[in-house]
C-alpha cells in the first residue's frame, strides 16, 4: 500500500505543476517558453535554499520530473561541485550534474530529426 501512495503523491504532486503552469499560460500573457524558464529558476533557488529536498523525498518522480526538477539537479551539482573543486564549480557543477540528461534529449532529438521530416509553420 505504500508503495502505491508514493506513485499516488508523485502523480498529484507531479500534476500539481502542470496545473499551475496551464493557469499561468491560460490567465497571463507570459509565453509558455517564460513559464518553462521560470520553473527552472524556482528549481534552482529553491534547491540552493534546501526547500525542494524535501518535496523530492516525498513526492520522487513527481518532483524531479518538471522544470523544476531540472532546476534543483543544477542546484545540487553546482553544491556538489563547489564542495569538491571550490568557486570553479560555480561554472562545471550544474551542466556536470545535468549532462547525461542533456544527452539524452540531444541524441532523441537527432533520432526524432532523422526519422520524420519537419515542416514549417504557417
């Protein structure tokens, strides 16, 4: 029963965001790429301030998985790497801690480019 309430709170949680972000673009004239941008920035001020943690330890995937999650990782490697390496880990911790995730979208995007042909808008 755990177990199925840990996926319970990661689903609400996880939805939790996407809701705030469709009143956003739905109420205010802020264009999807600002909202997507503004998640990353709470990510990562809220992860810098320690607040995030906690939500990731309740909520896992349903935390991790937005914007903000992204934001928190690149909080937590620049912490990581600041700890190890001192101010030079202000600039290489955040795209160290991101980098297999960055990869991964960069080589699905090439797969996704080469196997369907992209059309302009109109």
């Amino acid at each position: 029963m755990e177990q199925i309430m840990s996926y319970v709170w990661a689903f609400v949680i996880g939805g939790l965001f996407c809701v705030a972000a469709q009143i956003l673009i739905d109420r205010t004239k802020l264009t999807p790429a600002r909202i997507l941008v503004g998640y990353v920035v709470i990510g990562v001020i809220a992860g810098g301030l320690g607040i995030y943690k906690p939500l990731v330890d309740f909520a896992g995937c349903g935390a991790t998985t937005p914007l903000t999650g992204f934001g928190f990782l690149i909080s937590q490697g620049v912490k990581e790497a600041v700890d190890k390496d001192g101010l030079l880990g202000v600039l290489t911790g955040g795209l160290t801690a991101a980098a297999g995730g960055i990869t991964a979208a960069l080589f699905f995007g090439l797969v996704m480019a080469i196997f369907t042909k992209s059309k302009p808008k109109r």
